[in-house]
C-alpha cells in the first residue's frame, strides 16, 4: 500500500459507508502501515479532495468527453485524487500524479477502460493546465453546496461568509494543549523537539501548542506519558468562560466524550473538586476513562448518563454545568469536511433537543451557580435562539460576561461566536449564565 492507495480506500470509505475521514484515515494508515510521512500525504490527499470536491467537479467537466455523472464512483474517486495533485498541489511530480492514478484505476476498477479513461484526461489536465475556466461561485470555488452557502449567509455578519469558506478549506493544524499538572509549556517543547516534532506556542491561548512533523500522536512518548492531550483552542475558552476558580468546585460535563472539557477543567482547577464527565454511549465513556488515566486525571468520574435523563440526586448540587450540545457542527469543517454534504434538513429536529438539554441540565445548578451553553455551529437557530428560549422561561438565570483573554475586545453580552477564519479556532458558540441567589 502506499499514501495515495490509503488515501482511495478512505474517499471510497467516506463515500459508500459514511464514515468520517478522520476516523477513516486512521484505521487504514495503521493497517497499511504507513510512515509518518505518507501517512501525511495520504491526509493531505483525502482531506483535499473532500475540501475540493466541487471545484475539481468544475474542472472535470471541461475535460471529459462525455458526462461527469456517467463516471463509476470509483474512477470519480481516482480523478479527484490525480486532479487535486496537479492543480492544488505544487511539489507533486505531474508524472507521478498521473502515473499512480493510472495504477489505482488498474486495480480498483473491473472495467478495462478505465485506466485508459483516467491516463487521457489526467494528462489533457496535465497540458491545459492555468488554460481551464474557474470557477466564479461560491459553490463551485470553494466546494461549498448552494443550500449550506445560503444558511450560512443568513447567519453570519457581513463579510464574514467567504473567510469562513476560506478558512473551512485550510488544512487543520494540530493544536494540543498542556498538561500542566505534568509539565510545564517550556519543557514540553523541549520533549518535543527531542521526539522530532516542531512546537510553538499558540498566538493567543496560554499552555497551547500547535504542532508541524508530529505523524500519529499516539505514537508520541510524549503523548503516552500524560504529557498534553488534542483539543481546539474554541472549546477550551468556553470551559475557561465557565470560571473555574474557588476550592472543592462540583462540576457536571453533560456532554463530555472524548472528555477534553473535562480535562480543561481538571487542569483549570488544578484536579481539586470534582467532576463528573457524561456520555450516552459506553465506548465514548471508556474513552473518558482511558484519556483522564493516561494524563493522570484523579478528580473526573465518568458516567454513563442521558443529558435528556433527570437525575434527581444532582438538583440544586452542581457550582458549574458544561452544556456542549450536539449541534450541526457547521464549526468543525474544515476537520471533518464532509459535513459540508449532509442533509441540512437532518439538523432541523436540533434545536428542540438542544432546548430539552439545556432545560434539564440547569436542574443541576446550584444557586450562585454557572450554566454554561456552547456549540461547534455558527446557526443562531441552535445558539443565540436556544439562549433566547430559555431564559424567557427561566427569570432564575441572567446573562454574565465572558472573562475573554486578548486579542478578543471586552464582552458585555454573555454570548459570543467564534467565527472560521477569524481567530484561528473552530467555529464555536459560547454562553454563560448564572442562577441568581
């Protein structure tokens, strides 16, 4: 197997089973056994060809002779790969680009004329290359359906929508943060440097990194000592908004797998108190589990509990609820591009079961206590809306301002939407709010 082989198999993967490329593209790396470097390409190929899709659809129809929809599947496949290569890649060989298509047609496709088909329109590309019509909408330049491009528009402030799609088609970097009950910043980047992996520290999060060269995480020593964990800069300002301070804090994650909020807020409170870290489904809980044992976690205790569920033992008992909805995840694209093509009609039912988490998990909060709303979508029908809804029907609870760090201006509303291409986060959507004494 090698990098553009691997990166077939999780397009096909994607494709025929639904399966998130992150996901995807981590099982068959391992069971292709790719270094670390085409492990990187067979990344770089798959992400960039999701993140494409349309526009290399644009260009194809230029190039074939008969009709885009006439292709199998997977000799469509095969040709996004081979045309992302030569045209938004630049250290590429075209020879090699063309070459392993050719090949992969070879292999992956029964009909004997398919890898005559991709050879003949992979080298037409090689020779009209620059001489091909762009692509001029939104749709079609950045990948993005007609539907999706609209809501957004309605949901965005002005001249936030073509940075964001931008932003969504950028390659994700690998942002990690600290395990300051461990180590400190400074010598985790030395450790890093040891283990051959670039670190700097982020522009604005304290105890952040982003990291270049790091290959498979896991495979880290770093990683497997405790020493950081994976988490956007976006979801670990919303637990630092929920104010962490004070001795033997009770906190309840509603929505926790994998569990990064919850190791936010263990290291924010130093381990002291207690948190308790929720999911609905039991591997997502052994994930909790495994990940607070490995950074050596001792004060989170993880449960497997049904945010929609009352449990009556925790009424009135909880100083902080983390509340980090299921939502469309329109935030998260540009880490799981395929979001970009699912049935929008599918995320209408969300708000209503937002609402119903919202309601039973500000059960918990004790007086004087916090509640603390947040998504990874950019929709005000799943944020600012749902905010809205409860508090007209909940007088016991106000708005607070968010304790935001520089370079984000002072916030007086309690609600603020971290928007793709703007701070370098997720998109994101944080609420705070506290039950009046």
């Amino acid at each position: 197997m090698n990098a553009r082989e691997t990166a077939l198999n999780a397009l096909i993967a994607c494709r025929k089973e639904g399966a998130w490329p992150n996901g995807a593209l981590k099982e068959l790396i391992r069971r292709d056994r790719l270094d670390s470097r085409d492990a990187a390409l067979a990344t770089r190929l798959c992400y960039g060809v999701l993140q494409n899709r349309n526009k290399l659809d644009f260009y194809l129809k230029q190039l074939l002779t008969g009709r885009l929809k006439d292709l199998h599947p997977v000799v469509r496949d095969i040709l996004h790969l081979g045309l992302y290569q030569l045209y938004e890649t630049d250290k590429i060989p075209a020879s090699a680009a063309v070459n392993e298509s050719v090949a992969l047609a070879k292999k992956y496709c029964k009909n004997p004329k398919a890898a005559a088909l991709v050879n003949g329109v992979l080298r037409s590309a090689v020779r009209t290359r620059g001489q091909l019509e762009e692509p001029r909408s939104y749709a079609d330049r950045y990948s993005h359906p007609d539907e999706l491009i609209s809501l957004l528009k309605e949901n965005l402030p002005k001249g936030k929508l073509e940075g964001m799609l931008i932003a969504d088609n950028a390659a994700p970097q690998t942002v990690v943060q600290v395990n300051t009950l461990r180590v400190c910043l400074s010598n985790l980047v030395e450790r890093l440097e040891e283990e051959h992996v670039t670190a700097r520290p982020h522009l604005w999060m304290e105890d952040c990194l982003v990291l270049t060269g790091a290959g498979d995480l896991e495979k880290l020593p770093a990683f497997r000592e405790g020493l950081f964990y994976v988490q956007d800069p976006a979801a670990k300002l919303s637990v630092l908004c929920a104010g962490l301070e004070g001795e033997n804090l009770r906190v309840l994650d509603c929505c926790s797998a994998p569990g990064g909020k919850s190791f936010a807020a263990a290291i924010a409170m130093k381990e002291k108190g207690q948190i308790t870290s929720c999911d609905v489904y039991p591997h997502k809980v052994a994930l909790i589990e495994s990940g607070a044992a490995r950074l050596g976690i001792g004060n989170i205790t993880p449960r497997l509990q049904d945010a929609t569920e009352p449990q009556p033992e925790w009424i009135d008992t909880m100083d902080v609820v983390l509340a980090d909805a299921p939502c469309s995840g329109l935030g998260i694209i540009r880490k799981k591009p395929d979001i970009r093509y699912k049935n929008l009609q599918e995320t209408q039912a969300l708000p209503a079961l937002q609402k119903k988490i919202l309601e039973i998990q500000a059960r918990y909060v004790k007086p004087g206590g916090v509640l603390l709303y947040s998504t990874c979508t950019v929709l005000k029908r799943e944020n600012e809306a749902v905010v809205e809804d409860f508090l007209n029907t909940h007088d016991d609870f106000s708005l607070e301002k968010l304790p935001l760090p520089a370079p984000f201006p002072e916030n007086e509303t309690g609600m603020l939407t971290l928007i793709p291409g703007e701070y370098d986060t997720d998109g994101f959507f944080i609420c705070r709010m506290r039950r009046n004494v």
